[in-house]
C-alpha cells in the first residue's frame, strides 16, 4: 500500500466526511444491490459496504479522541442479534407466537446501531495534539 493510502487510514476523519460516507455508501450499497442478479452478490455487497463505512467510523472515532477498534461495534450487535433470533426461533414450538418478541428485538437492535452512529456522527473532535519536536524536525529537515 502507498504512504498516502496508510496516511489517510490512519488519519483523522471530520464530522462532514463521516456523514457523507454514511450516506452514500448505503445509497451506493442500494444502487448496486439492484443491478446484482444474485443473493451471494447481494449479501457481498452488503459486507462490503458495511467494511467501507467502519473505515469512515475509524477516521471519526480517532478524530473524536476514541480508539479506533470501536468501528466494527454495530457489526458485533447485527451479528449477536441474529444469534439471538436463531436461538429464539429453535427453541420455539411455534414461531407465529414469537412474532411480537422477534418484532421487539429487531427493532432495539437496529435503534441501537442508529443511535451509535448519529452519536458518533454529532460527538465533538478533541482538538489535534501538537506534533513533537521530533516530527517538527523531520518537516524541516
């Protein structure tokens, strides 16, 4: 990979690139799950996108002051709800009677990804710390 790649991965994303990617990688995501002809390309696309915004949420979270390792968070809620409704649904006699209790669960699941992401989308960048004396050097040679 470039240095410009590692740089910018490794850089601060401000709160306009953070909203911008949370848009358009969803719309991005929709326009080509229209043009995928099959559910593997879908589900592929889906994971794709989902990797490209947690890159965007990286940036933000380093910007904000937290680390960077919170980015795939949403991705452990989606993937722990759906273990729940796996066991919800095997341990049932009848799933029509669990209709209400899967309803709730995926509706708690999703407002709580949405609000991670607003709240990280509106939490305020800390202020960039001041490059030592030794990078200073290296600028200037």
């Amino acid at each position: 990979m470039s240095h410009a790649v590692v740089a910018w991965l490794r850089g601060r994303g401000k709160r306009r690139e953070y909203w911008i990617a949370s848009i358009a990688v969803p719309v991005a995501a929709m326009v080509f799950k229209g043009v995928a002809q099959s559910d593997l390309a879908s589900d592929g696309l889906d994971w794709a996108s989902v990797a490209v915004w947690c890159v965007f949420a990286a940036r933000r979270l380093r910007d904000a002051g937290l680390p960077a390792w919170l980015a795939p968070f949403p991705v452990a809620i989606y993937l722990a709800w759906q273990g729940l409704n796996l066991l919800i649904i095997r341990s049932a006699g009848n799933v029509m009677d669990l209709v209400g209790t899967l309803t709730t669960l995926s509706i708690f699941s999703v407002s709580l990804i949405i609000v991670l992401a607003v709240a990280l989308g509106v939490w305020k960048p800390r202020p960039a710390s001041a490059p030592s004396p030794d990078q200073q050097a290296e600028v200037f040679g």
